[in-house]
C-alpha cells in the first residue's frame, strides 16, 4: 500500500496506522471506506482505496495500484472493480476483529444514477450487501469517484 503520508507500508503496517489513528480520538465518529476505480489506457490501472474518516476532523487513506489486462466491457470493469474492493475490505474486516478495531467498514463504487453505470447499481449494491458491507453509490462514494480517481490517471 502506500500513503501520501506515510510512503510505501505493507498491508500490516497500515492495520497499525489506521489502529493508532483511531486511538488518538477513540470516542470520536469514523467511516472506514474502500474503494476502487480503474482507467482503460493499453491495460486497465486499477487503484484500489482504504480510506478512514474521522468524521469533522479529516482523516487518512492508503491506496494501491494494479495494472491488469485491458478490461473493455464497462459491466467487466465495474464488477472487476467491485470484486477487487470487497477482497480488501474482507481482508481489512480480519484484520480489524484481530485488532479489537470495532467499526464498520463501507465499499464505494463508481457509479451512479446518472450515465451508463446506472444499470448495474442494483446488482452492485445487492452483491455488496449480501457480503455485509454497506455499499454507497456517486456520488456519496468518494473513495472510489474521487480520491481513486484522482490516482487512476
């Protein structure tokens, strides 16, 4: 994974940095979030996001980046990228009861309402929560739409 403000840390040091983060204000509100987006260049970037948000005072995010075969089917790379956030929050998820970290956690898909993506929202969301995750959609999902995003690039 990697960090703007901690450089380049392994999976388990991130557990560490998320951990500590929350211990510096434990009685206040977080919204951990993964997300993921991809951009199709001769492969497709695909830049997966751990974001945690400590509601009113800003927070931290980590963020990886897999290039994969060209992925040109917009349900494909929508799914791919779905799939790809849910193993990571599931990862997360173990790694978080390990820890005695108790909060939830919340995948974010790039998609919404409006455009093209709209038609697999429904899918999406029903995949995401039969996993147990809450599932937020364009454009309440800014780990995916923005700060991935931005990295996709």
């Amino acid at each position: 994974m990697h960090s703007p403000t901690y450089g380049n840390i392994s999976f388990e040091d991130m557990i560490s940095k998320i951990k500590n983060f929350i211990s510096k204000s434990p009685n206040s509100e977080y919204n951990i979030s993964v997300g993921t987006d991809s951009q199709n260049f001769d492969y497709t970037k695909t830049v997966i996001v751990v974001s945690v948000y400590r509601r009113g005072h800003g927070g931290i995010f980590f963020y990886d980046i897999k290039n994969v075969k060209r992925i040109n089917n917009l349900m494909q790379k929508l799914f791919y990228e779905t799939s790809t956030s849910l193993e990571i929050a599931i990862k997360l998820l173990k790694a978080f009861e390990e820890e005695k970290i108790n909060l939830g956690i919340s995948i974010h898909v790039d998609a919404g309402n409006n455009g093209s993506t709209s038609k697999f929202i429904r899918e999406i969301t029903g995949w995401v929560n039969s996993y147990g995750f809450d599932c937020e959609t364009k454009p309440n999902s800014y780990a995916a739409s923005s700060i991935a995003d931005k990295f996709s690039k």
